[in-house]
C-alpha cells in the first residue's frame, strides 16, 4: 500500500520560497498518484501527532467485493497473461500472488486444457463460455475447476481482455463421488431385494397356487356326475388358479431374469423383446451379429434393465408401432441401441414425457458399471436411447 505524507501548513518565512515551491510539487504529486489510484491512504502530520486518512477511491468497494469472493477472479490478456489474480485464486493453486501474476495462465493446464481455452479467447462471437479444467497446484496435485470466461469490450488499441472466474469444484466432485456410491448400494440392494422376493413367489406362492391347482382337478373329478354344475364350478376356480399361478411365475421372472443367469445376454434380450412384443402388440425386433464377450454379471444385468427400461417406456409414452434394438461391439464398449418410431420429444429442451425419474436411474445404472446412457429424440422422429457399457478385462463368473 502507497502512503503519501503531507505537512500541516505551518507559517514561513518570506525568504524560504525555495523550501516552499518544494513543498508544493510534493503536493501537486501526491494529488495526481490520488487521481490515478495510486494511494490507498494518507498520514498528515499535526499538533496532536500523525493522522491516517484511508482513501476510498471509485473502485474500492469493487477490489473489496473481489477479494472477499469464495471464488478466483482474474484479468486475462488476449494471450492468456494474467493482469490481476485476486488472493482467492492464489489459495486455490498454492502459489504466492507475486507468482501469479505477469504469469501465463497456460502453465496451470494441461495441454488438452490449454487447447480448449485457446478456442475460448480466440472465439470472438460468444461472450461467455464456461469450461471445466483441472488446475496443477504448487504440490502437484490436481484441483478440479470450472472456469467461466467473459469476454470485455476492447480497448482502445483493440485489443479484447478477459475475465475470468474460477471455481474449486473439489467438494463438489467428493459429494458427487459419495452420491454415486450410495446410488450404486442403493441399486445393488434393490436388485438383492428383487431376487429375495422372487425366490419367495416361485417357491412359496407359485408352488402353493400349483398345489391347490392339483387338488382342485382332483376335487372335480371325485364329484358325482349328476354334480354337473358343481363339477364345472371347481373347474372354472382351478382355471382362475391356473392364470394366477402364471402371473406369479411371470412377476417372479421379471424380478429375477433367470434367463440371463442361465444363458446369458443374448437370450435374455431376445425373449424380454418377445416378451413386450407378445403383451403390447407392437413389433419389437432384437439385432446382434454375435454375442459380445468378457462383459461382467453386473454389467449384463444393466443392460437387460436398460432394455427392459426402455421397452417400458415405449409402451407407456411413446405411440409407436415398432422398436428396434441393436446390441454390437464397439472396440472396447458394448453398445445397445433401442430405437422406436413413435412421437419422440425435442431433446435439447424437453425431458422425456414420464421418463425423468427412470432414466436417472438408468443413467446411475449405466456409471455404476463405468458407462454411459445417451438419448435422442425429436418431435415427430422418434426416440433413441443408447447404453455404452466398457469391457472387462476378466469377466466375473454369475453366482
């Protein structure tokens, strides 16, 4: 901080003019470094000893709500050299403020990151854009950052500078992390909760309905024949038995994909297309070259819950007469596509009509197993929805 000391005027001598006139050119500086910003304050020498007199220029409520930010702030040039860093920013990456600036603020990015950046201050048309960076720190770590780029107006000698706010995403990428463990346990006991529960239904409720089933034809047949009626009436009960005991068995399937622990993918997508195709009407047809190989037990699982997801909301949102999905190999990822021909939405404003809370779940899904889900879709064109699921180096035997 620049101090400027003034002296309280005291009475001179005539003959001192010299003395004065020296005086008075401190003064006429000290008034211009007050005009250009230069001095933060002033001590006045008195009687009752020196005074401070603290100079609130036009921009210092500006420099005092900058430094007081949780966020980096800075002043870019044209080629990325950093005009000002607040203090916040020096935190941020561990280096004193001297260090900072006059600096590149290339050194702080990776190559890939210096690229992106280049292509923001080189754009001239957008104002703003934002970019996620990781920012190498003075002990080498890597702080995860986004940043968000403005651009000012230009100078006089045409020249555009940048400003520049950097936020720590550190916390928020932990909490991401801990949300997406607890969103994996949450999956894996849902699907433990659904296999317990299916268990239950086949070998206590289906095994019980069959017996009563038995025991019913049984009954019809022991009955006299002038019992007619009451011959007919037990067999209609047993009918009622029978297509209960089939719903049982089908809830029971659904819960618990059997089919895919026994023959794996392939068949299971095949019998889970027919499957929508025979209850619903609408043609559904499963495309695959040749089964894709070392994909782990979760991982098949995902991608049979994916397609079971997806046929579920066709059925209910869609209007389409016809779905298509195609299951293939991608170099290292699994690819399944599920496409149908109904009333589709615009995807780049609209969420999908019923479908946000499902394909959240099939989204968290597809990252508990390192893949990702992707949908397309417009008015009138129908909509895709696109799993990409990597490989695994060795896949896990089914238990």
């Amino acid at each position: 901080m620049k101090i400027a000391r003034l002296h309280s005027s005291r009475p001179l001598p005539s003959n001192l003019i010299t003395e004065l006139r020296a005086r008075l050119e401190e003064s006429e500086a000290t008034l211009r470094a007050i005009r250009n910003g230069g001095v933060d304050a002033l001590v006045v020498a008195g009687q009752r000893g020196p005074k401070v007199f603290t100079l609130e220029g036009e921009e210092h409520s500006y420099r005092v709500l900058i430094e007081s930010m949780n966020e980096g702030a800075l002043m870019l040039s044209p080629g990325a050299l950093i005009l000002y860093a607040n203090r916040r920013f020096s935190r941020m990456i561990g280096h004193p403020l001297s260090r900072v600036l006059g600096g590149s603020f290339h050194r702080f990015l990776s190559d890939a990151d210096q690229e992106a950046l280049e292509r923001i201050l080189k754009r001239g048309a957008r104002p703003m854009s934002t970019l996620q960076v990781h920012l190498h720190a003075a002990d080498d770590s890597q702080v995860p950052t986004q940043v968000s780029v403005h651009r000012l107006p230009t100078s006089g000698s045409g020249s555009a500078a940048f400003s520049m706010v950097v936020t720590d995403m550190t916390e928020a990428r932990r909490s991401e992390r801990t949300l997406r463990r607890l969103s994996h346990s949450l999956l894996q006991a849902q699907e433990s909760d659904r296999r317990r529960l299916a268990l239950e239904l086949h070998d206590r409720a289906a095994q019980s309905l069959g017996t009563l089933l038995i025991r019913l034809r049984m009954l019809a047949k022991s009955l006299p024949a002038r019992a007619r009626s009451l011959r007919g009436e037990v067999f209609a009960i047993g009918d009622l038995v029978s297509s209960t005991a089939e719903i049982v068995e089908s809830i029971s399937r659904n819960l618990r994909p059997s089919v895919l622990e026994i023959l794996g993918l392939l068949p299971a997508l095949r019998a889970a297309s027919a499957g929508f195709a025979k209850r619903t009407g609408i043609a559904a047809t499963l495309v695959c070259s040749r089964a894709p190989t070392r994909l782990s037990a979760e991982a098949e699982l995902v991608l049979y819950r994916i397609l079971e997801e997806a046929l579920q909301n066709v059925k209910l949102h869609a209007g389409a007469s016809n779905v298509v999905a195609r299951l293939r190999q991608r170099g290292g990822a699994v690819v399944l596509s599920i496409r149908d021909d109904g009333i589709g939405f615009d995807s780049d404003r609209d969420s999908p009509p019923g479908k946000g809370t499902g394909l959240i779940g099939l989204r968290e899904r597809a990252a508990c197993v390192g893949g990702t889900l992707e949908i397309r879709s417009s008015h009138g064109a129908g909509t895709e929805v696109t799993a990409r699921i990597p490989l695994s180096p060795v896949a896990h035997h089914r238990p």
